[in-house]
C-alpha cells in the first residue's frame, strides 16, 4: 500500500471526505495536502509514513479499547443495546443503571454475543451487546464495573421527532423577523435593545403574527466593539449586554446621572456606532454593578441577590469561564487568546485559578450582566406566551477562533481549520466563514455535552430556533488554515446522534426546529430533516426550477417559508437591482461583464417572478411586462403568493414591510459594505399607518386564514 493510500485509508476513517460534488455537478477530489492539514487540526498525526500507520491503528483500534463507549444514542422505541467489549476469558463484570432524576439500580445483563472479534496485543477481545430496559426519553447513566474499575457511559434516549406547536398541526401561521439592534425607539441609546423585542412581540401579536424573529444574540468582543457579526460570536451560550435597557434595570433608580439615558443623541443614526453605544452603556454598567454590589454586602439576603446566585449557580463553570475569558481580554487588551501569556491559554491553568481568585470582583461583573440579559429575555419571552410560537431565535453555524467558547473547551475544535462552503454561483471562490468547526471525534468523546449546552441555551427563551446551515449535523466543510477555501473539503458529523440530541432539547424545552438548509445540500438531508419535524428553510428567490419558480402548492408543508434572508437583498433592493449597484460599490464583480450577467440574471428571475404571479392568477389586469419599481401591490401580491405554500410557518422580514432598499449583510464583504450595522429607515412603530405594511399584512393574513 502506498503512502497516498494510506493517508486517505486514515483520512476516510476520521471522516474526511475523498471527493465531493459541488452545486453545479461537478467533482472536486481532496488533495493530500488538504487532507494532511485537516488531520491535523483534528490532533491526528500524519507528517511521515511512520505518524500515518500509527494514527491509522489507533483510530482502527480504538473501540476495542473501550469497554463501554463515551456515549450510546438511542431513539424512543428502539431496541435498547449497547455494544460491550470483553477480554477472552475475563468476565463482563456488573452493570448499573441510574435513569435520569431516579436512584442508581443494579442491572441484570442480557448478554447477547456477536461475531465481532479482535487482537489487540496478543489478546483476544470480543463484543457483546447488553439489552437494557425500556428507558424514557432523557440522559441516564450506564456504569461497568470489573475486576479492573469502573468506566461509564452517557445513555441518551431521544424523542423519534421534534416538537411541533399543538397550533401548527391545524393552522398555517406567519410571523415577523427583524435584525434587533436595527430598531429605533426614542431613548434606546443607538440600538435596538430587549425593549424593543418586547414592542416588536406585542406589535406582531397585534397584527395576528404568531412569532417574533430576530437574529442571534450571542455574546460578541467587549473590548474590540467593531467586531459586530452575529455570526462569527465570541459565545453561543451567552448573550450580548449591549442588548440591555439600562432603564429596565433595578439598580437604575440608584446611580446618580442615569436618568438623562432616557434621550440618546445618537437615535436618528443612519448606523450603529458600536463603538460610541458601548462605550456609553459600558460606563453606566460599572455604575450599575457597583449599586447591585453595595447592595449585596448590605443585605445579602435580599431576593434579588438570591436571584443572582442561583443563576450563577444554575450556569457553573461555563459562566465562570466566560467572565474569566472576558476579564481576561480586558488585563490583555486582546480577545486574541493566542497572544496572551502562555501561562492564561488553558482556562484550568494555575495562572488563571490565581486571576480568578485575584479579580472576582470583574469575573462578578461579567456574570452580573449576563443575569441582567437573561431576566430581560425572559420578560420579553413572557410576554411572547400567547403567541403560538414565540420568538423565535437563530443560533450561529460555530464561534470565533478568539472566543470564550473555543478558549474554554480547546479539546472540541478544530483550531486550525475554519468553516466555509465550496465554490458556488453566489461565491465563485468559496467562502471562509471565519469560526472554528467543532471536531466530530471529540464531540463524541465528551458525550455531546457542548451541543447539549448550546441548544439549552438558545432554546431556553425561544419557542422556535434556526439552525444556521444545519447541514453541520451531517457535514462540514473545513478548509485548513491559510489555505485558500478552494482547497476545503467535507468532514462528516454523526447525523443520527446530533439530531437525536436536537429532538430531546427540542422536545424539552417546547422549541420549535429550523434547519437552514440553502446551498450545497446533501443528498437525502432535506428528507431526513422533515421525517423528524426539523422544519425546511425556504427563500422564494432560490425556489426556482427548470427556469420557472415553483407555485405555492409545490412547498413543503414542514417548512419555514420566507422573501429574503438577512444575506439577501431585500425584496425592494431585488426588484430595482439595489444590491447589484451595492456589490459593484463593493468591488464584488470582476469587470463589467459579469455585472451586466448579474443584471441579465436577475431581470429574466423578475420576468420569472411575474410569470409565476400571473399563473397564481394575482396579477389580475397588470399590465404586460415588469415593471421597474416595486409597488405596493406587486409586493403584496408576492407576499401572498408564498403565504398561500402549504408551509406551516412564513416570516416576513419587517425590513420589506418598510420598504428598505440595502440588504443587512453582504456576504464575501468586510470593511465595503456596512454589514449588521444599518438600522430601520423609521420607527417602525409607525408601520401601522404604512400602506405598504398595510397590504402585505393584509394579503399574508387572507391567504393564511
């Protein structure tokens, strides 16, 4: 066997990809070099012949390493067994069981033998395969003890499908999304805060909306405030301060000044100032905390003290090493945790318990505003229960190479890989996503404990989640650090465990499921999505076939259905080609020609449009040809159009029931064009005497009636 063989024989068994298949049909087949790269960021050794056949026989020998495996993932209904190995002529030893919530048990085994053996050393060892009983839906513990100790598995039973809104089952609804820092409102300081997620909720309610969306949350860089992509956080465990009322805030009544808060000369702003919004709201947080601090050593048995130490309780370390790492980027004056000292690298280090200790009073801080983020989300969650979804949140593909997550649980990701797609007629040369995917052999190694985590997170506040490229549970495509993303390739995720951990978190917390599913799709993905309640992302503009868009009845029913997406343009920006003056703006077209192709495209997509309006018969007398400008009937009409899909869920961007013209996020952009900075035109409060608003409302509750 040669070396080539060899490193692909390894690479195919941790999960790499041999060749992969773009949009368009075409083969791309994984050079040495790419492969190599990858195995590496995966802690695999595979530099000399010698490193290759060693890693190729420890991946090939490690099950029969494990006397139990790190975690077995079963679906409700299913055979209970878990794979045991055994040493010829050592007993299996004894078994005990402790169902979640329940007292540990002793287990009677059922051994059942198998045909597989295996030599490990001069030793013999064969599998067996343990029948446990029936067990309910949740997160147990197996444990094995033998004559040499104790080992112990994760047992997780998972619901065959996730939750579904008793509401959805007879009723198509629809709902309004808007990016939340874009929202004005007199005194909101610059941007959007969880006020105004509460105005949007109850206006949306008013409007016969049955959810609110919003993009994610998560936790970005304190220190470097321009780092503002929710997309690319520093945590997706933990949300943004600069989301926060301060006037909501309890300790607001006892800082001196706080009340001239209430005007913001920055609310007629065309764009965020993160800068100068952090800067201000980060002075009155200190004074904040220091009001909440007096009052914990005066009364440290006040409720809302208590209230504060459960939730730093409920958290644990994951809270405690986030405010570490934050702390951490302010003694360093970097989020960059790869140019700090070597000494503050690990979170377990002796360097950082000692800063702990030293600094409790900051790591106070940081855990203090993220109590305040989640009582404020809370209270807008609250006021979202009459609504037969909710909000409905988003959770980003993977966090920042900087960041507390990948800071403090390095053993997960891969740090020298980053995330992307392969070329495609949106992105010619790829795309690099700028996060660090999780690595899958790890993941399993730790029973899925950090996926667990994320989704309880994000699913704790939200009636329904977004997946962001939720073809991470089966596939991602990695492209090694400093190579360039052509020379990425597909890594493959365990499917059946991750969405099994989907459905229980799903079914736990009564969250509604949407896998964005856009771009290269894997064959069978979608299918495999919708069998288990894992709602489909359909954007109008891509639901194009043979030349022609699909007529509403051609939609899946097990679909989130929208116009445009926050990487799109609006549905005013598509129709009078905003975007393509934008991308040229950019420096996104490579000469003219390729401009004048993106035009040709997008009026034969407009004539497409009309085409597809008129064959729903809801262009009744218009006129022939397309007309220029988007006009209030023509957008009401599309709208109608997609609302009248089977789809159980349509959301409507409030960007297009305003009538914007630039799209939030331009894609393959960083310092040319104003990404997640542009906020709403107007108050939107004042939508409700908008004709445009008015009509599209008007048309999406007829046909969803």
């Amino acid at each position: 066997m040669t070396d080539d063989d060899l490193i692909f024989r390894l690479s195919r068994k941790a999960g790499i990809f041999a060749e992969y298949w773009d949009v368009r049909g075409q083969r791309h087949a994984t050079s040495r070099e790419t492969a190599q790269a990858i195995l590496a960021a995966m802690g695999i050794a595979a530099k000399t012949p010698t490193e290759i056949a060693a890693s190729l026989r420890l991946l090939e020998e490690e099950p029969w390493h494990e006397k139990l495996p790190p975690v077995a993932v079963l679906r409700q209904g299913d055979s209970a067994v878990v794979g045991v190995v055994v040493e010829d002529g050592k007993s299996a030893g004894a078994f005990r069981l402790q169902p979640e919530g329940e007292e540990m048990c002793e287990l009677r085994a059922q051994l059942d033998p198998t045909p597989q053996c295996h030599s490990l050393a001069g030793r013999n060892y064969h599998r067996v395969m343990l029948t446990l009983p029936q067990l309910p839906c949740g997160y147990h513990r197996l444990i094995r003890e033998d004559d040499d100790g104790q080992v112990e598995t994760s047992l997780i039973v998972a619901p065959r499908r996730c939750y579904l809104p008793p509401e959805l089952e007879s009723q198509r609804v629809f709902g309004i999304t808007a990016p939340l820092y874009a929202l004005r409102r007199a005194g909101n300081l610059g941007m959007g805060d969880f006020t105004d997620l509460k105005e949007l909720i109850v206006w949306s309610r008013h409007q016969g909306a049955a959810a609110a969306g919003i993009n994610p949350l998560h936790s970005l860089f304190p220190t470097q405030p321009n780092l503002v992509s929710p997309y690319s956080p520093s945590s997706r465990q933990f949300l943004n301060p600069l989301y926060l009322d301060l006037a909501q805030i309890e300790e607001f009544a006892a800082c001196d000044g706080l009340t001239s808060l209430r005007v913001s000369a920055t609310s007629d702003a065309l764009f965020v100032d993160y800068e100068a919004v952090s800067r201000l709201k980060n002075k009155f947080f200190e004074m904040l905390h220091f009001a909440f601090r007096t009052r914990q050593q005066q009364q440290p048995d006040h409720g809302r003290i208590k209230t504060y130490n459960a939730f730093v309780e409920q958290q644990g370390q994951a809270l405690r090493r986030f405010a570490l790492h934050a702390a951490l980027c302010e003694q360093f004056a970097t989020c960059d945790w790869t140019q700090w000292p070597i000494s503050y690298r690990s979170p377990d280090s002796a360097a950082c318990t000692e800063f702990s200790r030293h600094r409790a009073e900051r790591l106070e801080f940081h855990m203090y505003l993220q109590w305040l983020c989640d009582l404020q989300l809370r209270s807008a969650a609250e006021q979202a229960d009459s609504m037969a979804v909710g909000i409905y949140g988003d959770l980003a593909v993977s966090s920042s190479p900087d960041g507390a997550d990948v800071w403090g649980a390095q053993q997960l990701y891969a740090t020298d890989a980053r995330i992307g797609a392969p070329p495609d007629p949106l992105a010619e040369r790829g795309q690099e996503w700028g996060v660090v995917p999780m690595n899958p052999q790890s993941l399993r190694r730790h029973a899925y404990r950090e996926v667990i985590a994320l989704l309880r997170a994000n699913m704790r506040h939200f009636g329904a989640l977004r997946i962001d490229h939720a073809m991470e549970l089966e596939r991602l495509f990695w492209i090694p650090r400093d190579l360039p993303s052509g020379a990425g390739t597909y890594v493959a995720y365990p499917f059946s465990d991750l969405s099994a951990v989907v459905a229980l978190e799903s079914v736990r917390n009564r969250c509604l499921v949407i896998g964005e599913d856009l771009g290269t799709v894997p064959q069978g993905f979608r299918a495999a999505l919708g069998e288990q309640n894992m709602f489909s992302y359909r954007v109008l503009y891509f639901e194009v076939e043979g030349g022609r868009y699909k007529q509403p009845r051609d939609y899946p029913q097990n679909a989130a259905a929208c116009v445009s997406t926050h990487d799109l343009p609006t549905l005013r920006g598509f129709w009078e080609e905003h975007d393509i003056a934008d991308r040229l703006r950019a420096g996104q077209f490579a000469d003219d020609e390729e401009r004048l192709a993106a035009q040709r495209e997008r009026r034969k997509a407009k004539a497409a449009l009309i085409a597809a309006l008129v064959e729903a018969d809801l262009l009744p007398g218009a006129e022939p040809g397309v007309p220029l400008h988007l006009t209030v009937s023509l957008a009401a009409a599309l709208h109608q159009f997609l609302a009248r899909a089977p789809s159980r869920l349509l959301m409507i961007q409030l960007d297009d029931l305003a009538g914007e013209v630039a799209q939030i996020n331009m894609p393959g952009t960083t310092d040319t064009y104003p990404n997640w900075r542009r906020r709403i035109g107007q108050y939107w409060q004042g939508l409700d005497g908008s004709e445009l608003a008015g009509e599209i409302l008007a048309a999406v509750r007829i046909a969803r009636s």
